[in-house]
C-alpha cells in the first residue's frame, strides 16, 4: 500500500481509539457496575436493576478524573452513604484547620508589611 494510505489508515485507528477511550472515560459507572458487586461498600445494602440508580460510584481519591479501569479507585456506595462520605470530609474541613488558616493568612499579609518596609527604604536610599 502507499503511503497515504497507511497514513489514512492510521489515523483512522487513532480515532477509533481516541473516541474508544473517551467513551470509556464517560462511563465510569457502567464500568464500576459491571467490574464491582453491586452492594453498598458502607452500609452493605445489596441493590439490583429496580433500585440500581440508588447505587453510586465513589471515587476513593475524590478525583472524579482518576478511573483506573482495573476499578482501583471506585467504591460503589448507595446515595446515603455516599453523602455520608462526603459530609464526613466538608465536617472535617470546616472544623479541623481553623487554627492552620488563620496562621497562613497572617502568612499572606506579613509579605506585603515586609515590601512596605522594603519600598520605604529603597525610597530612602534614592532620595539621599
Ligand atoms: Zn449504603
Ligand atoms: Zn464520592
């Protein structure tokens, strides 16, 4: 074959598996489903095709980007103990680093005192 042919024919592969990979990116859940039993991993609730939408996938690094296809980060969770989870986490974000964010705000405004005192002694030096 010659060679715009081959090239033709590989980009047409190349889009197959672009549009392939896309699509497997979509449907995590479908993936999850057919990869996890369908159980709640929290509450141990046992779900099937009448209450199926009920279940939902968790992903266990919260990023919703991350869909390993071996399933690594999906936990199936039914829709009360996926909100558990998260609730959980804003909890824990709202309570735990009151102290921290306050000490990294303070952080934020010394540097500008610090360049106040900077500029001043710049001003200082050129006006000598
Ligand atoms: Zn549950
Ligand atoms: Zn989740």
């Amino acid at each position: 074959m010659d060679e715009k042919t081959r090239k033709e024919r590989a980009r047409r592969i190349l889009d197959q598996e672009v549009s392939a990979r896309a699509g497997r990116r979509g449907g995590y859940r479908e993936q999850a489903l057919r990869l996890l039993p369908w159980v709640c991993g929290s509450c141990g609730r046992d779900f099937e095709g009448s209450n199926l939408a009920e279940l939902t996938v968790h992903h266990k690094d919260h990023d919703h980007t991350n869909n390993p296809p071996d399933g690594s980060n999906w936990e199936l969770l039914c829709h009360w103990c996926h909100d558990n989870e998260h609730s959980r986490d804003a909890v824990a974000d709202a309570s735990a680093p009151a102290g921290p964010r306050r000490a990294r705000r303070d952080d934020l405004q010394s540097p500008f005192a610090g360049l106040d005192r900077l500029l001043a002694t710049d001003t200082d030096d050129s006006d000598s």
